[in-house]
C-alpha cells in the first residue's frame, strides 16, 4: 500500500485500524451512559475519529512490556464488555509514563498510562483528552487536583476511590466515577491492580493540575 510516496506496512495499517475501532466502542459505550457527562465525552470522542485520516500519521508501536502488565489483568474477569474490547488491542495502545512528574514520586514505574485522543494524540482533540490508565496491585495514586472535568471508567480489576472529603470507595469493572472541576481526590488499586479508561473535558491543560498527596500516603 503507498500514499505519498512511502510504502505503508500493511501489518501496521491493520493496527491503526484496530485502535480507531476499540476507541469508536468506548464512544458507542459511554454514549450509552446515562451521565451526561459521559454522552459529552462520547460525542468529542467520535469528532476525533471521524476527523481522523485513513491512515496514521503516527505508527502504532509494540509495547511488549505495558502489555506484559495489563494482559493478565483483562484475562483474569470478570471485566466489562470493554475488556474485551481492549483485549485485542492492548499490545498497540502507546502505552507510556504518566507526564505529571510528581506522580513518579508515588507510583514510578508501577503505572502506565495513554491517550489516544487530545491535542497531540493519534486522534486529535482540543476538546477532549480520553484514554487508559493501568495501576499495578495496591499501588495508591496520591490526592489531586486539576481544572478538567474527569471520568474514570474500570474496565478490568478493581480499586477505591475517595472523592472530596470523603472515604475510599471500592469500584469495580463498568463503573464510572465522575470527578468535577477541582475536586480533590485519590484512587487506590486493588490487590489484582486496576486498569481504567480516562477522559478529561473543559480545561484540559495539564498546567492546571496539582498534586496535594496529604496524608493519603
Ligand atoms: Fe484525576
């Protein structure tokens, strides 16, 4: 296959094309949501992959070692329909470090996370930033803050959350916690570890982001 002039690795084409659909299921399931919040995401979600080109601009990379973590967790269920969706494509997510550098302080090298849609993403949004989070067994992500609106959704494993002022809360696989503007909060994986979807939406830059890890630790 050639476009431009360069020769397209079909192999890498098929991978492109398995990504653009599991982040197309994760639209069609948050649409499904009865949280407005979560109907908003779906709908900046499919803005970015409808306005996506045929093929990439940037390539799908193994990530043998993220895969390493998170494939056993999606096998181990039970887990949400979106676990098996992210089965068949969790190799090609871009799986990377966190960027908020405090994070490494508390979770180094114990998490993994990607985006695949946002401003510098595969699929490109100003309006949205969506992806997947993993947390390796008991690993606690710190109180903090940040001006986007939140979601997180678990998709295999399980953790707590602890929102505002209040205690941690156990989540399991297909719930969603709805995190508003500057709300405090902390999230705990569970003794299997917790693998997430995530999205912010408003205020999506990572300048407004503070970690205040308290007494959490
Ligand atoms: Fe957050």
């Amino acid at each position: 296959m050639e476009r431009t002039g360069r020769v397209v690795d079909p192999v890498f084409v098929r991978g492109w094309a398995s990504l653009k659909q599991f982040v197309e299921t994760c639209a069609d399931w948050l649409g499904e949501r009865p949280e407005d919040v979560c109907r908003r995401a779906a709908g900046a979600i499919c803005i970015a992959t409808e306005g996506a080109p045929d093929l990439p601009v940037v390539a799908p990379v193994e990530q043998p070692v993220a895969a390493s973590l998170v494939l056993p967790l999606l096998d181990a269920g039970p887990g949400s329909p979106l676990a098996a969706a992210m089965r068949s494509v969790a190799p090609l997510i871009p799986w990377r470090e966190p960027p908020q550098g405090e994070i490494e302080k508390y979770m180094g090298g114990r998490n993994c996370m990607s985006r695949l849609v946002g401003p510098d993403s595969l699929f490109r949004s100003d309006a949205i930033g969506f992806g997947t989070f993993y947390m390796a067994p008991d690993v606690l992500y710190p109180r903090h803050m940040h001006a986007a609106e939140e979601i997180y959704v678990v998709v295999s494993g399980g953790g707590s959350w602890a929102l505002g002022d209040g205690g941690f809360e156990e989540r399991g696989p297909g719930n969603v916690i709805h995190v508003t503007p500057w709300l405090p909060h902390a999230l705990r994986a569970n003794d299997q570890g917790l693998l997430m979807l995530w999205a912010w939406q408003g205020n999506i830059d990572l300048d407004a982001y503070r970690m205040d890890a308290g007494d959490d630790d």
